[in-house]
C-alpha cells in the first residue's frame, strides 16, 4: 500500500490507487484525486460521485451503469438523453473506474465500467 498526504492528512492507497478506507474520503480527496488526474470537477463529476458513493454506502457494490443513467442521468446531461458515453466523457481517464476511485470506492472493481 502506498499513501498520500493531502491537508495534512495521511491516507493509504491499494495497489490500484483507491483509498483503502471509505470512510477516509471527503471532497478535499476528490478534489486532490481529480486533479492529481487533469480533471476540474463540475456539478455534474459531484452528481456521480456522490450518487457513488451514496449507493456503495447502501448496498457495498458499486452501481451498474444503467442504475446511474437512470437514476441521475437527467442531472449528469438534461438537453440530451445520458449515455454510457457521457458519463465516459466526465471521466476520461478511466470511465467509470475513474469515477469510483474519486467516489472513493475503496475497491478496484467498478460494475459501473
């Protein structure tokens, strides 16, 4: 395991970069985590980051991507309707897989991808 220090605060990371604790996360780590990665997080990147992490919080797995779509998908792209390549352009480092380590989804595995 690696760590990262972000405000003064320490955090270990698995093997794939993902926070190895949940509940370490807050959106100081999103924020660091996103543009450790050259992404500048807009309403819609914390509409899926927090629909993430409110899911995986409920149910231990992360969401498939037609639970996000359908769930938020309005949110994430109201002119048009959301597709998987919208939520793909949010993230393009990775899709979903992105999307979950910035949740921090504490696990590699992203059904989201």
């Amino acid at each position: 395991m690696s760590t990262m220090q972000i405000a003064g605060r320490k955090f270990e990371l698995n093997k794939q970069g993902h926070l190895a604790d949940f509940g370490d996360w807050d959106p100081t780590v999103a924020k660091a985590l996103a543009e450790d990665e050259g992404i500048n997080l807009t309403e819609c990147h914390w509409a899926v980051i927090n629909f993430l992490r409110e899911y995986y919080a409920t149910h231990e797995i992360p969401p498939s991507p037609r639970v996000v779509i359908k769930t938020i998908g309005g949110h994430v792209s109201p002119h048009v309707p959301c597709t998987r390549k919208h939520l793909e352009g949010l993230f393009p480092n990775g899709g979903c897989k992105q999307a979950c380590r910035l949740a921090g989804l504490p696990r590699y595995y992203c059904h989201s991808c």
